[in-house]
C-alpha cells in the first residue's frame, strides 16, 4: 500500500474531548461548537468522539448518543464523524455500535477488548461481530500497552480481509509489523501517536488520529501535505517544529492537558470526569511552554 491508497476517514482526525460544564454533565452545545473550531480552524477531516480522550469510560450510553447527534449536525456535512463505541463487552460494544449508527454517525472506532486479555481468535471474532452488526466502516484500535494484548501481524491481515474493516489507529509503536501488514493487505494506516506520524506516513501510512491536534492540527495537515507532495524536508521541519507538542500533550493523562489548554483558550472543555483529575498550576504553566516552543502559544 502506498499513500496514494484509500483514505477511508481522510488525513487528519482529532480524538476529541468531551466538554463538560462546571456542574459534570456533558456539554452538548459545547461539543458542537469544538466540533466546529476543530474542523474549520484546525482544518480536520474527521472527529473521532467518544473515544477515551473523550472519556468514554466514564459517559453514559444515552450521552454518547447525544454528543453523535451534536457533531454529526454541527459538522457532518464537511467532515467525518467516526464514533468510539469499543468496550470489553463484546454485547455492548455492538450495542454501542448499533446506537452510533442510528445517531447518524459515519465510522466507527473500536478499540481492542482491555483487561480481560482475550486471544487472537477472540479479537477476531470481537471485531468481526461488530463490524457485521452494522454497515459502517469500522477503524480498529490497537494500543497494548493500555489494552494489555496487541493485534498481531497475522490477526490484522485476517481482519483486512472484512469489507467494512478498513484501517487502524496504530499505537503500538512497531513500524515493522505495520510495514508487514501494508505489505500483505490493502488497509489504511493512521497513527495513533502524534509524534509517529511521519515515520508512519514513511512506510506507507495515510494519516493521524491525533489528541494534540486539538492544537496543532493545522500544522499537522500541512506536515502530511508537504510529504505527500515529495517536500521531505518541509515535512521534516514541520514535524520537529510541533514535536514540542505532539510530546509535551502527554507529561500526563492526555486528555487533562487537551481540556486545560482548550480552557486557556476559551474554548469548550470543562472539567474531566474521575478518575482523571484536572490540570495542576504547574502542570499548566509547563503547556503553555510546550505549546510556545512550538509556536503555538496559549
């Protein structure tokens, strides 16, 4: 596969944060409105939501519907909308599946089945059974070191072969077992670290599910941009001048610094829900010197 292969959801997705008010309860106007200065000013293709940056963990099935329904207005006429409905239940994440369907959302991203550790022939049926459940594209989501088993070479090339099950957020860190998957299966690529990126996009990736890209996401477009039209070099600079950034979201949870800069910024974000804890002082004074470093200052 090449990087001219199939863009399922296109080049840029932002994992994006669930808003909240002062009082907890999910912000629907709020998530709109992000939805919007996501796709209009940081120039994404799609928003990935409820996913665990958007703290799927701890929001109701009936709030995740209604934040679907919100994005899926505010921007489902330019962008796509991809929904998060992964759990360890193989029955609810169909359910869960099923809800984002009718809530008119456009993909799904399931993650693998965490804790519980299931085999290789269990990850296969759990996804299968849930891509043929719906008739959306479903996006797999392989992260071991939080779900505590990873998707081998062999299992995802198994999965490639389902007509809805077209790509992965790739956060396992192996650039080899994505080159080998590229290699014997038509599946489309998106890192799901910020800062892989490039090299993903080297070996044949066509994108990024991003969490800072809540920030950098317009410079991060343009770093896809330059590599895709042959300035390496560009590309190169663009990645080193966000690194900052693509790194410096991460000195904790996530999804804390997404919602502490989002406020920073008067945007829509919130408290996050427990067990997370909100952004200390310090915490937020070291942001806004990643985010200055890389010159997208608070």
């Amino acid at each position: 596969m090449t990087n001219n292969a199939q863009r399922p959801f296109g080049r840029l997705l932002t994992a994006m944060v669930t808003p909240f008010g002062a009082d907890g309860a999910v912000d629907v106007d709020g998530a709109a409105r992000l939805a919007v200065h996501l796709v209009d000013e940081q120039r994404n293709d799609a928003l990935v939501v409820n996913g665990t940056t958007g703290e799927s963990p701890t929001t109701t099935d009936a709030e995740k519907e209604a934040v679907i329904r919100a994005v899926v207005e505010a921007v489902g006429d330019r962008a796509r909308v991809v929904a998060g409905v992964g759990t360890f239940s193989t029955h609810h994440t169909v359910e869960l599946a099923r809800s984002a369907e009718k809530a008119g959302a456009h993909g799904l991203l399931v993650v693998s089945p965490y804790y519980n550790k299931p085999p290789q022939t269990g990850l296969v049926k759990h996804f299968t059974t849930v891509a043929d459940a719906v008739d959306l594209p479903v996006l797999l989501y392989d992260i071991p070191h939080r779900t505590g088993v990873a998707i081998t070479t062999d299992t995802m090339v198994t999965l490639a072969g389902h007509p809805r099950i077209v790509g992965v957020k790739d956060a396992k860190g192996d650039l080899a077992a994505a080159s080998w998957v590229m290699h014997r299966a038509e599946f489309a690529y998106y890192s799901g670290d910020d800062a892989a990126t490039l090299p993903l996009l080297a070996i044949g990736g066509v994108g990024v599910v991003g969490t800072s890209t809540h920030f950098t996401g317009a410079g991060t477009k343009d770093m896809i941009e330059a590599y895709e039209r042959g300035d390496v070099a560009e590309a190169r600079r663009l990645h080193q001048a966000l690194l900052p950034l693509y790194t410096g979201i991460f000195r904790t949870q996530g999804t804390i610094l997404v919602k502490a800069g989002l406020n920073a910024r008067g945007l829509p974000a919130g408290p996050v829900r427990p067990p997370l804890v909100d952004a200390t002082e310090a915490e937020l004074a070291q942001l806004r010197i990643d985010c200055a470093d890389a010159g997208l200052p608070l």
